[in-house]
C-alpha cells in the first residue's frame, strides 16, 4: 500500500498543472456561485458553507475521473493486479492520494470562500478537521466507481458523478452542515454530532470500498 501511494504521489507531483486547473475550477465555480446570490452580504454568508462543498464536489470529479487514467491507457492495471499482494492494497494506495489531493484542494478553496462570502471563521481547526473528514467520504467510493468507470469505453465522464453524487448525499449534508456551524455559529453545541456522523460514514465506506474493489476490477 505505501508503494502504490508513493507512486500516486509521484505522479500527481508530476501532473500538478492538472492540480492547479481543479483548483481554478473550483474558485471560478464558487465566484459564480456568488453571482447568483447577489450583493447580499448576510444570504452569501448564510449559504457560504453549502457552495464551498458543492464547488469541492464539481471539483473532485476531475480529480476522481483521472484516477486510473495512467493505468488504462497504458494497460498497466493487468500488471498491478499479478503483484503479490491485495488488490486491496492498491485501492487504499489510490484512495489516500484522492483523499490528499482533495483535503488540500478543500483547505485551499477556504480563503477563495471566506473574500467572496464574508466566511471567516475562528475554529480554523475545526473547518480543516471537517475538510478531512468530509473528503475522505468522497474519495473512498470515488476511487472505487472511478476503477469501475475507468473499464468503459464510452461515457465515463458521464457515468462517475451519475453514480457517486447519490451515494455521498450523506457526507455532503453532514460536511455542509457542520461547516455552517461554524460559521454561522452553534448555540446548541451540535458541530460534534456531524462530525461523529461523519466519520461513522467514513468508517463505513472506507471498509465497504476497500472489500468490492477487488469484484470490480475483476470484472
């Protein structure tokens, strides 16, 4: 597991331009979401929390989608799956990277959140618990549609989100939720609810994923 990280690392070290494109994507996606509010500072502020993970979700299909990109084009999946080892090894490989790449695109996208929506926070390190917490529910059964995705020929760009936005409902409204309160505020202390429920949904996908991804790149 820790080869197949290292190698993920190495090559979206190697694509960072491609990392840099997901990030301006992201920002423009919350600039227009902006838009569509208007010049209204406390409904921007209000809803600040929802458009900061809906543009990390538009975002993170990018990310997703390229995540066996190198090894079907190069018919190297074949290759990784004679080694001596669990195909689970690969997939938790694949998924921590996702799950990096994603936390540091969300933490990065906050700063874009707090000028254009007045966002500020000063639990900064709650926000980036929620941040990891919340990516790592969308990139553990991302991972795994993007392997299933990844072996058909026509429409993966299209059959991705088509699969994994229902699945995440869940993380998506608890992440949105718990971001809101802190931002908006939490009188009745309810941030460690959400994030309880969070990492139970964490818990639950990353055991789910890892066990189905060996029945999915078999077949």
């Amino acid at each position: 597991m820790i080869a197949a990280l290292r190698k993920e690392l190495l090559l979206q070290w190697r694509t960072r331009a491609q990392a840099i494109a997901v990030f301006v994507f992201g920002a423009t996606s919350l600039l227009l979401f902006s838009f569509a509010i208007g010049p209204n500072a406390s409904a921007l502020r209000q809803h600040a929390a929802g458009f900061l993970w809906l543009a990390l979700l538009l975002s993170s299909t990018l990310t997703l989608a390229e995540s066996f990109h190198a090894e079907m084009e190069h018919r190297a999946l074949e290759g990784l799956l004679l080694l001596p080892t669990s195909p689970r090894a690969i997939y938790y490989g694949k998924a921590i990277a996702n799950w990096l790449q994603l936390a540091l695109l969300g933490i990065a996208l906050v700063p874009i959140t707090v000028v254009l929506y007045d966002a500020a926070t000063p639990r900064l390190g709650s926000l980036i618990l929620i941040i990891l917490l919340g990516t790592a529910g969308i990139s553990a059964p991302g991972t795994l549609y993007s392997a299933m995705t990844s072996q058909t020929t026509r429409g993966k760009q299209m059959l991705l989100p088509l699969l994994l936005f229902p699945l995440i409902v869940p993380v998506l409204l608890a992440a949105a939720r718990a971001t809101s309160l802190l931002i908006l505020g939490d009188p009745m202390e309810q941030t460690a609810s959400w994030l309880r429920l969070l990492a139970a949904f964490d818990a639950i996908y990353w055991s789910l994923c890892g066990l189905l991804f060996d029945r999915v790149v078999e077949e």
